[in-house]
C-alpha cells in the first residue's frame, strides 16, 4: 500500500515506488496519458499507475473536512452555457490556421482595435449570437495532460485532417483521446481550396475505422473547410452548435465560481497571471479564489482581446490577475467565501506537497545507500 496525497508529481510517485521516472511515464503513455516529470498527477491517474507497478493506494486527504463542498444546483438554477471546444488532428493539418481564422473572423466590429493575446483559450460569437469557447492550445498533448490531471472542460472535439494528406498517426490517436475521454468528435475535412485535395479519400478512410460521417449515413458529423479562405467554418462552427444542443450544456450562473486552470506564469509587470476556464458559477473581481496550492483575491479580469472584465460567467476563458502563486495546468479554481478559508487549504495544499517532497527524498537518499552499499 502507498500512502500518497494528491498533487503528487510523476517524479515523487516513481521514487515512493522504487522505480525509475522513465518506466512511469512510458507506463502513461502506454495507458494514453503523456505526463512530463515533474507534472502532478490527480488521483485517478495515480491509483491507475500505481496499479500497474503493484501497489495499491491510500489517499491522505487532510484538508478534506475544512474543504467546502461546490455548492450544489436545483434543476431550475440551470442555464444553458457554450460548449467548449478542443481542435486536435495530426501536425500541419491545419490545427492553428482554423484557431486562428475563427479568432480573426469572429471579432466584431465594437471589438475590433484590441490586441488580440494568445492567452490559451478564446471565445468567439458567431453570427447568430451563439457563444463558443476555444481552447487555444491544439493538439491532444494539452487535452491528455489535462485528462491526466483529472481536468474535464472540453465539450466537443474537431478533429483536423487535410484532405490532401490522409488519417496519420497522430489523427488517430486524436480520434482515440476523444473516444476514450467520451467527447464528441466532429471532422473538419481542411485545405479543401488545395487542387490535390480530395475530401471523399479521407471519408472512406474514416469509414475503414468504422467512422462513419453523417454524408455516408453515419452519425459523425464532418465538415469540408479551408481555413486558408474560410469556405466552410461558418458551417463547421454551426455543426459545432448543433452538437451541444444535443449534450445539453448547462450550469448555474448565480453561485461561486468554480473552473479550470488552463496556463499560468508570472509576468514581470503584473505578478501571477492565470488563464481559467470558468464552468459554472460567474467570477467577479474581489472574489477570493483558490487554485491548485495557490490562493489570492482576483485584482484583475481580461478576456483575450485585453478588455477587462468585471465578471465572467460559465464557459468563459479570462485572465486573472491576483493569485499569489501559478497553478498548474488543469488545477480546479474554487472561489470561497473567506479568505481565511481559502488561505486555510492553500497551506494545508502547499504543507502536503513539501511532506511529499521531503518523503521522496529520503526514499532516494536511503535507496542511494543503498545502492553503495
Ligand atoms: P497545425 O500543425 O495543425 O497547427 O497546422 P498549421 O495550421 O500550422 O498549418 C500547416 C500548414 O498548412 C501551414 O503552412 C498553413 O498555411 C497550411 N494550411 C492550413 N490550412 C490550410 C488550408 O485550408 N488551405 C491551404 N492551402 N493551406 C492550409
Ligand atoms: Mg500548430
């Protein structure tokens, strides 16, 4: 049995372990998770590693009485919310052409002038009024790190592929993160304006995999686009609308926010700032929020074209400015009502990480000796 707490890192579960971090990350990628060393684990991945290597394991959860559940919704709360998309598809099919077309064409004209950031995530309105929100990270390394980490904010997958390629290697295994992730796929047939493409060679290619696109009589939705010109997005985006009418994506607006952290660093100027996803509830500036071991009250809101924002409701992406720490990547954010509170499970967070750390160390430090001995 190994005694563990979350927020452990590949490198510190392969040393409680005893084996080499090398073994426990081609043991990720065997089971489809692309982990790097020193990235935490959540706790799903965890028992799943450490299963294969023979253990069984025990979560030490301190902070598990103090810890405030989310507040919990009645049917009637509920609203409807914008799906959330991850593109995926092999390298130069075209991935950050379409992100970047949709950006582009998608800002309105009161919009226009801002400079656009890339900040991770962006949302764009189509010309209907529905709302989209893109995580502006393509490619499934993000999703799977993200998975990984036990993070859940893609609603619908467009899997890229260029018609005048076929399905590649890492087609399918974009094709395979959303199977197993249990997230929608909808494909997005680009380059189409290229005279050597042939959109019709990579439906049969599909349905050789048993994907079946909508114009073969299956039910996988599939678009022909260029994303050079624009032909087909407008019908991609709508397709994209069309799915998340089927999943039904709603949330509470009227409650404490709570999300995911899609990137975080620290700027020179401005201190720690955060791109999150918030998923339900609406973040207001002065909310006292809580993300990964990191807490601090939000000084600052931006969306992606650098508008501040004074709150910011489901399925929106913004910048954050205030936590006194960067989160990782696919950490939940909560917002709490006092700081006390927050500040409360940020050390108790923090204090588990430096046991975990000072832990693995004597393991190496006696499992060094041995070695020499
Ligand atoms: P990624 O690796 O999937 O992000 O692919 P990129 O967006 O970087 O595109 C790879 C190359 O294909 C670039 O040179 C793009 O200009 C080109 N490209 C992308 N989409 C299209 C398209 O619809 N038509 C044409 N002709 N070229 C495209
Ligand atoms: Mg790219």
């Amino acid at each position: 049995v190994l005694k563990v707490t979350e927020f452990i890192s590949a490198n510190d579960l392969a040393s409680l372990m005893d084996v080499s971090v090398n073994q426990v990350i081609a043991t990720c990628m065997s089971l489809g998770m692309f982990v790097s060393i020193n990235q935490r684990l959540d706790a799903e991945a965890i028992t799943i590693i450490a299963d294969e290597f023979g253990y069984e394991v025990e979560f030490a959860k301190p902070d598990e009485e103090i810890e405030a559940a989310e507040e919990e919704d009645s049917v009637e709360d509920l609203q409807d919310r914008a799906p959330i998309v991850t593109i995926m598809g092999h390298v130069d099919h075209g991935k950050t052409s379409l992100l970047d077309y949709i950006r582009r064409s998608k800002v309105t004209a009161d919009e226009a002038g801002g400079i656009t950031q890339h900040i991770g995530a962006y949302d764009v309105r189509t010309s209907d009024g529905h709302k989209i929100a893109f995580l502006d990270t393509p490619g499934h390394e993000a999703f799977t790190a993200m998975r990984a980490r036990g993070a859940k904010i893609t609603d619908v997958a467009i899997i890229v592929i260029a018609a005048d390629d076929s399905i590649m290697p890492q087609t399918k295994e974009a094709i395979n993160h959303a199977q197993v992730a249990g997230v929608p796929m909808i494909f997005a047939i680009n380059k189409v304006d290229k005279p050597n493409a042939n959109p019709e060679k990579i439906k049969e290619e599909l349905a050789n995999m048993n994907l079946l696109v909508e114009d073969w009589g299956g039910k996988y939705q599939s678009q022909d686009i260029s994303a050079k010109t624009g032909l087909g997005v407008d019908e991609l985006l709508e397709k994209v609308l069309l799915e998340a009418e089927i999943l039904e994506l709603k949330a509470n607006p009227n409650k404490r926010a709570v999300g995911t952290v899609i990137e975080a660093s620290l700027d020179k100027g401005r201190g720690y700032v955060a791109t999150i996803m918030v998923q339900a509830g609406t973040l207001k500036v002065g909310d006292i929020m809580l993300a990964g071991p990191h807490y601090g009250r939000v000084k600052a809101m931006f969306d992606h074209k650098g508008k501040k924002l004074s709150e910011a409701g489901p399925s929106t992406p913004v910048q954050v400015l205030g936590l006194g720490g960067a989160p990782q990547a696919g950490d939940t954010f909560k917002v709490y009502e006092t700081e006390r509170e927050a500040r409360e499970i940020a050390n108790s967070r923090e204090q588990l990480l430096r046991e975990q750390s000072m832990r693995t160390k004597k393991h190496i430090t006696l499992d060094e000796i041995g070695r020499r001995l």
